[in-house]
C-alpha cells in the first residue's frame, strides 16, 4: 500500500509537554497519493499474550504496600492542588521498578513540593516511602506528517486543525462505526480535522475526554466520518510502510522495547516502560493511571495521539497513544483506559 507524502519543515519543543503542534496552516499536498485499492478488512485480533512484551517474562519487582499506599496519597494531593489552583505547575509521578523508589518530576517550587509529599504524619512505611522519593525538576508538556495520508487513514499519520498538529493513534470500532484515536488536548468537539497537507478531510472530532472538559483524568478523542484502517505507519516522517495491528492490550513494566509512532519523529522503538500507574499533570490537567516510558529517542510536539505498541512479525500490539513528555520520559493515555472510557474495540488489519 503506497502513499504520497511531502516533506515539510518546522521546528517544535519538546518539554512535559503536551505534544501538539502550533502550525501556520497545514501545508498544500497533491491530490494523488491514495492507496492500493484493496478491501478495508479486519481479522479476528490476536490472543495477546503471545505478544513481544508478555511473552518475554519480564519479571518486575512491584512496589511494596508502603511505597503503593504513600504514592497513591502523594498523587491525590497533587491532583486536589491542580484543581484547586490551576496549572500552573507541572508533576510526573510513578515508581521506579529498578528500586522501588517513587519519582516525582516538577517545575513547582520547593516548598510546594515539601507540603505535597511530607508524609511524616502518616505510618512508618508511608512516611519511609516519601523520604527516600527521587526528585526531578523539570517540566512536563502536552505532546501536539506521515503527512499527507489517504483514506483508509492509517495510525501515526499527521493531524491539522485550530492551528495544531498532532498524530492519529490507532483505528477502533464501535456499534459497527470506526473511528480513529488521538489526543484529547488536540481538538475540540464538532472540529473538523484534515490530513496534515490540508489535501484531504480527516473526520470530525467526538467523545473528547479531558480534564477541563468532561473532568475525566485522561486525555483522548475520537475522530469519525471517514474510513479508517487497522494499520499503523513504521519509518521515517515522510514513509508510506505501514504494519497491521494483530491485537490491543496492557502493557508490561520492565519491557525494553515498546515503539511510538507520529508525525514528528516517525517510528522509534527502544522505550523501556517504568510504570503503568503512572500520574502526569501538565497545563491540560491531571490524568491518571497512565504509562511512563523511558529510554530511545521519545516523542516530541506533534506526535501527540500517535501509537504506542510493541510489534513482531505479525505486526503491532496497541499499548496505547502519546499524550506528553520531558526530557527524560514519555506518558501514554493506557489502551485499557480507552477501550473500557469510551466502549470501542481495537479494528485489526
């Protein structure tokens, strides 16, 4: 299946950020470019815990009941004081499964921080837990062409509306209507989306979920009106190689080589999950539980709502899609958090 795609060039930011985009207008792409005219079908998805990452026995250490109960604390008091003052600051949270070791990343001041996670008051595990917590400063943002993509639209292609770009994630079915994923601090409801050479008309943006909007923990949306496909693009910004999604599911902690896939830094594999209970506050609010990632080279402004997956020869095992990042970890909105938030089943190729 081939598709025509056109370079175009931008520079973004990377941070926590929530990955989009902000575009002058989406670029002018040649009306061709459409795929191989082959049916657009779907197979039964594939039992997956044959999957790369729960084959593999990866064995992680799970955080004892102090560190699990002081996290869970830490993370509520973190989410109370985003909603009570705003976003002002950003906070990552999870627990390290190399020690067990609870992280905090945050651009808020020291004696926030000191308030939100002293535990000194509460039992001796809990209060353990907090003392030894590793602090990292730094913020943590919204992740906003695959560029030119024609319908069947696939996943990891680019997204232009509202003068945002982001990344379509992942094909899913419901009351046998598909739509395609992306982020939810992306676009707004009843937004119409184009591809991102403005060539062609994407769908039209429902079910949006987001803090300041449904005042769900998550971050996600679906994109309808259109025909989508089971496939995720692979290779670079401009590739038209694409595999099947074979079967969707929950990712494993310790699992070294998940992949994203988006329209600022194509396909990259080589993240190493470090938690799938992970908390992320950026401007766009707190979400929860999400997966944090580490390791290869992570998602950058425009690849928000692209694919996160692990994949073997039968093609890609959905995880889930990129909604932010810093410098050293990526966070996903978890496929199990979609599927069970909004009803859909994963479309197959």
């Amino acid at each position: 299946m081939t598709k025509t795609k056109r370079k175009l060039l931008g520079a973004v930011g990377a941070a926590i950020t929530v990955l989009a985009v902000l575009g002058a207008g989406p670029a002018q792409g040649a009306p061709g470019g459409d795929k191989d005219r082959k049916p657009v079908r779907a197979t039964a998805p594939k039992g997956d815990r044959t999957a790369p990452d729960h084959a593999a026995g990866v064995r992680a250490v799970p955080p004892s009941p102090g560190v699990t109960s002081a996290l869970t604390t830490i993370q509520k008091r973190i989410a109370d004081h985003v909603a009570a003052h705003g976003t002002r600051y950003t906070f990552a949270s999870y627990v390290d499964p190399a020690d067990g070791r609870i992280v905090l990343e945050t651009d808020a001041p020291p004696r926030l921080v000191s308030a939100l996670t002293d535990l000194s008051g509460a039992g001796a595990a809990q209060s353990e837990a907090a003392a030894q917590l590793r602090l990292r400063p730094g913020t943590t943002t919204d992740t906003f062409h695959r560029r030119d993509d024609s319908p069947p639209f696939y996943g990891g292609g680019g997204l232009a509306a509202e003068g945002l770009l982001c990344s379509s994630g992942y094909a899913v079915q419901r009351s046998g209507t598909r739509f395609m994923t992306s982020a939810g601090h992306c676009f707004n409801n009843g937004t119409t989306v184009a591809t991102e050479s403005g060539a062609r008309t994407y769908g039209t943006v429902s079910d949006r979920r987001l803090p300041p909007v449904s005042n769900d923990a998550a971050d996600m949306e679906l994109i309808g009106g259109q025909s989508y496909a089971g496939r995720v693009f692979t290779g670079g910004v401009t590739s038209d190689t694409s595999i099947p999604v074979v079967s969707a599911g929950g990712a494993v902690v310790g699992f070294n080589n998940y992949c994203h896939s988006g329209r600022t830094t194509g396909e990259q594999c080589g993240h190493t999950a470090t938690s799938t209970t992970a908390q992320v506050c950026t401007s766009t609010g707190c979400k929860s539980p999400v997966i944090a990632y580490t390791g290869g080279t992570l998602q950058q402004g425009g690849d928000s709502g692209g694919a996160f997956y692990v994949k073997d020869n039968a093609g890609a095992y959905i995880r889930g899609h990129v909604i932010a990042g810093s410098s050293t970890t990526g966070y996903i909105e978890p496929w199990t958090v979609v599927a069970a938030m909004l009803g859909v089943t994963i479309v197959t190729g």
